[in-house]
C-alpha cells in the first residue's frame, strides 16, 4: 500500500480546449519543454513508466520518475527523486484532466510528499506554487497558439 502524501500545493483550472488536445501535450513525458519555458533542458532515460527525466532549470537539476501515464484516466504523475534540494523526500507532481465539456477541461496539478521536513511547506510551497501556475498558464498559451503548417 502507498505511504500517505502531504498536500504541498494544489492548482485546479478549466482549460478552454478538448481534453485529448491537453493530454497530447502533458502526456509526453521528455516533451515538457515545449510547455515549460523555465526549462532549461530535459533529457530522459529509458521509456514509459519508470523511465526518468533530468530536468536543468535556473541552474539545478531534478530527476523525476514516471509513476503513473494514464491515458484512460488523463493522469501523469512523476516522483521526485531524492535528494531534491527542499525539505521533503517523495515529492510527487500529479496532473490529472476531466473533460467538463466537449470544449472545455479541469485540469488538476497536485504537487504533494511522502515526508515534508518541519516547515517544510512554508519552504516549498512558495516555489511550487507560483511554478505550477506560471506553466499551467503557458500551457494554456502553448494551446491557444494556431497550429503552425
């Protein structure tokens, strides 16, 4: 059975677009680039569920672990793998989709540990926090953009 997770920080939007044109974007797991301009670079070792990515960003490099890649749930969700560089061990990022209409998604990003360190979310909820919201908005941005031919 999975270890309970502490919330650290949780982002619920609705997104104006059909949900498969979300999941093709979020759900290419070495692909987060595109969406996330923060990145600096990302590279990925092996494939599908337990392949991981180093993620280069503003000078530190993260190491995430495909957990889960659902394409029937429209959820992704990646570990964070230790050490991270912030006081928890078995940080998670959860993006799951539901389809509100034929046009028009909630998309949910869940950022949560298994151990979060004394005042550990006074520290890391901060960064997340404005993170998660500033790629859920270029997401949206990435989506809105005409295809280009």
């Amino acid at each position: 059975m999975s270890q309970p997770r502490t919330l650290i920080c949780k982002e619920v939007v609705t997104i104006n677009q059909p949900i498969g044109n979300i999941w093709a974007i979020i759900s290419g797991f070495g692909g987060i680039k595109t969406w996330m301009p923060a990145i600096d670079s990302c590279s990925v070792e092996g494939d599908g569920i337990s392949a991981v990515r180093t993620v280069s960003l503003k000078g530190r490099k993260i190491n995430e672990q495909l957990e889960v890649c659902d394409a029937e749930s429209h959820t992704i969700s990646y570990r964070l793998l230790d050490p991270t560089g912030f006081p928890m061990l078995g940080g998670f990022g959860t993006i799951s989709l539901v389809a509100q209409s034929a046009n028009q998604t909630q998309l949910t990003w869940i950022a949560d540990a298994e151990e979060v360190g004394g005042g550990g979310i006074a520290k890391i909820e901060p960064v997340f926090a404005p993170f998660i919201r500033e790629n859920i908005a270029t997401l949206q941005s990435h989506l809105e953009r005409p295809a280009s031919h």
